[in-house]
C-alpha cells in the first residue's frame, strides 16, 4: 500500500473535538468582566480544591492536581485517618474531616472545587452535593455506582453549570486520538463489531458474603465509609481495596476497567445508548460460593454482550466485554507471537475492510496486519492535550464554566458510565427468576431461573421492558442521611 494521508471529515472531527475536549489543549486567561460566568476564579486567584478520599487514588489525584502553580489544596477528607497521612503531611495548612457533608458545609465558602475519589459507591452523594454548592467536581472513575446516579449528574452538572471531569486518564491520551484518526481515514471501513477484555479482577470474587465481625482497625471510621450502603458488621474483606469486588461498594471488573478499555469504542463510534444486553458467567460457583451470595459478590470472570443502535441509522455495532482472563479469538491478522493487547488487557474494532486493535487507555493503536503500520502514515489533525488529564480540568476551572472543554465532562462521561452499568445490571440479575413463570425451577424457587436472557433496555426511561426484577439494579436505596438532591 502506497503511503496515504487522508483529511478527517470535518463534522466528525467537530464531534469528536466536542465530546473529549480537544479544542482545549490551551487556553488565555483574561480579564474577569470579559470572562465572567458561573465558577469564574480570577487570574489573581488560585483555585482552591478540596480532597474527599485523601489516601490511596486519592493521595495521587491531589498531587497531580498540585502540580499546577494555580492550586491550592485546602481541605482533605478521609474516613480512615490511616490513609490519609501522605496527603496530611504534604499539605499540612489543609483542613481535615472524616465527613465530607461537614467539610463542604464548614469549608464551602474556601473551596472552589473538589476532587471525589472513594469507593464507587459514595461518588454521587459527595459530588452531587459539591456542585449544588457551585463547586467544579473531578470523580474518579467510574463516575457512579447506579446507572440513575450517571443521569442525574449529568444533568446535575448542566444545572449547576460547573466543571467537570471524570477521572478516565486514557480520554486525555494520544491514543485514542491517534485511533479517532485511523479511524476516520476510512481504512477499516464501517465497524460492525468491537471485542473489549482485561486480566482484571485482582482483587477477591466470587466470594461468600461475611458473617464473621472483626474489630473495626483504630483510625477508620466504618460508618462513614458504609456511607450510602446499608448498616452491616465490620470485616476485613472489604478493605483496604478488596470493596471493588463486591457489588455493594464496587461495580468489579467491568466499572474499574471499562472506563480506560472502552472509552475509544464509545468516544470514537456513533453509538449512544445500547437497546439489549446479555451476559454468562464462570466460575460462580466455586469455592463456597452460594446462589444466596449474588449478587453481592461479582463473579470471577464474565463476558457481556452489548448491542448499540448506530446514531447515524445504519444499523448496529455489536461491543462484547470480557473480564477475569477471558480473551476474543486472536484475529487471523494477528501473529501466534504477537501481543493481543497489553497486560491490562484491549480493544479491537472490526470493519468492513479491516481491523484495528489498541491497548488499555487506547494506547498503541494499530492496524491488523501489524505490516500495515509500515505502509500506512495518518496525518495529525485533532489537538493533542499536553497539560494533561489532571491539569485540564484545573486549568478549565480556571477559566470558568462553558469557556475551555475538558476531555471527560459529564455530558461524556455520564451516557459513557450509563452505557457501562447497563452491563453490570445483567451480571447482577443474572440468578434474577422469573415471577411469572411457573414449575420451570433451576434453583429458583419454583420459578424460571432465567441464566442468559437478553435484556431489553429503555434509555430514555432507564428501564429494562422484558424482565422487571432487573430494574431493581438500576437504583439502591440509600441509607438515611444520604441523598441526591
């Protein structure tokens, strides 16, 4: 192939500028009465960011966002004082809190945004409350727990006009940028299939639920960390990173890894919302875990399927998920002796024409046949994000609500984390029955054990049409003094 350099249609590139931010790689800071807006920080000021999860992911989102010479970190909030000692330490004037409702209450008026990095399950309780106070909010991914959580802070951010960002560093990269660009040459023709895996979980599944209570480590304050999950007995299980295997605290392998794995498939694809889902599991029964444990418990390896009408009406994309060491058959294109992805797992778009496959993050895009990258030379023609993920959303604090774009605002973000639990909600009414079928029992009861049944959603609604006991897991009730809104 003669080497080809095609120009990107503009009206996609639009889009895609729009949807991650690229028309923000810079931006000038000036003058308040020229600027103006909601969120606006003056050029003479600094913008003060408030910490809630202090230790861990925490620690390291709170040093990046330090790195900018605009940052003021003034507040921390942990609920384990143990976690929370580095970040302590290395900005000793913060204030510090166990409650992060008592931190933006008592320190609202300091703190012009906030960073939210706890587990999964009290990320839209701390950053709902953050921007109903005006505050710009950056939420570790992914965004929520519940596929409602993703809605109403999307909308939350509109009404609210702050700043957002979601905490997908990938969306930032030159990968995916590189990938948009491959993409739009045309080369692989139109996708019709995308397979997405990682080596994850890492971390304990499939595990039956704890009845033993241990004593509560000194320093943690367990009742803040159950937040909006229900009241239940400490127990070493759960902490300090095994939560994200189960489904009261964590969204398991899929919300960890789907936010970096599948961020080019719906940041780059016409897709929006998918109209069915269905998935199998393994292993759900080993060791001594029981049918009465999911699903509390993610299982340790599962593989979802997920259908997308194309916005552009030509059809759908089929996207499958593979997580706990599950693989897609290599492609033909593909060498015996060369790399399917990376450790961390990846993604392949298949086309009409072609296939081209990509780390996590979207990293090292490339074409199948690896021989093509030889032969094939893309022009760069969507902005690059230099300052990177961290620093853009600082500096679009800066300069205030609808005046710099960042890579994963929720408009993105929110659809983005919706469009991913929709498959968490199959893996948790997997061992669902079926209330209107009888005497067709598989350890259900006296009902029909439904195992792989094809979901059928309603986005507008949020709602699964054929099979109502999947619509509890759309929404968790919370515990009393927890609330959006």
């Amino acid at each position: 192939m003669s080497n080809k350099k095609t120009e990107l249609n503009k009206n996609t590139r639009r889009k895609f500028m729009k949807n991650t931010g690229m028309a923000a790689a810079g931006f000038m800071i000036v003058p308040r009465h020229v600027l103006g807006g909601p969120g606006f920080i003056a050029p003479s000021d600094k913008l003060n960011i408030a910490g809630i999860g202090a230790g861990g992911k925490g620690q390291s989102d709170i040093a990046s966002f330090a790195e900018s010479p605009n940052v003021n970190i003034v507040s921390l909030c942990d609920v384990d004082d143990r976690q929370a000692i580095t970040s302590r330490e290395a900005f000793p004037k913060a204030s510090y809190f166990n409650d992060f409702r008592e931190m933006l209450d008592k320190e609202g008026k300091n703190i012009d945004a906030v960073s939210v990095s706890t587990p999964d399950h009290n990320h839209a309780v701390a950053a709902y409350q953050a921007m109903s106070m005006g505050k710009h909010v950056y939420v570790q991914k992914p965004l929520t727990h519940d596929i409602w959580e993703a809605r109403m802070l999307t909308e939350a951010a509109k009404k609210f006009q702050v700043v957002t960002q979601m905490g997908n560093q990938g969306g930032s990269g030159d990968g995916v940028r590189t990938m948009k660009e491959i993409y739009d040459t045309g080369i692989i023709g139109e996708v019709h299939t995308v397979k997405c895996w990682t080596n994850r979980a890492i971390w304990p599944q499939a595990l039956q639920t704890p009845t033993k209570k241990d004593r509560v480590p000194k320093g943690l304050n367990w009742d803040l960390w159950l937040g909006t999950a229900q009241m239940r007995d400490y127990n070493d299980a759960y902490l300090p990173f095994d939560w994200r295997g189960w489904s009261d605290f964590g969204t398991g392998a899929l919300g960890d890894m789907a936010c970096h794995i599948m961020d080019p498939v719906y940041r780059i694809l016409p897709i929006l919302y998918p109209d069915t889902v269905e998935c199998s599991v393994s292993d759900s029964f080993s060791g001594n875990f029981q049918y009465k444990d999911y699903p509390k418990s993610f299982p340790n390896s599962s593989k979802i399927h997920l259908s997308y009408p194309r916005t552009d009406g030509k059809g759908k994309i089929k996207v499958t998920w593979m997580d706990g060491g599950l693989l897609p058959e290599r492609p033909e294109e593909l060498g015996d002796d060369e790399a399917l992805g990376n450790w961390d797992g990846g993604v392949l778009f298949i086309g009409t024409k072609g296939k081209l496959m990509a780390d996590c993050y979207g990293a090292n895009p490339r074409l199948l046949p690896l021989t093509l990258n030889e032969q094939f030379e893309v022009e760069q023609t969507i902005a690059r994000v230099p300052e990177g993920h961290y620093l853009q959303w600082v500096n679009a604090c800066m300069a205030g609500y609808g005046n710099a774009e960042t890579s994963s605002s929720f408009d993105y973000a929110g659809p983005f984390t919706e469009s991913i639990l929709i498959g968490n909600l199959a893996l948790k009414s997997y061992f669902e029955v079926d209330p209107s079928v009888e005497n067709q029992s598989f350890w259900g009861g006296g009902k029909q054990y439904h195992g792989r049944k094809r979901l059928q959603w309603d986005a507008a609604n949020m709602k699964i049409t054929n099979f109502e006991p999947a619509n509890k897991y759309v929404k968790r009730t919370y515990r009393d003094g927890y609330s959006l809104g």
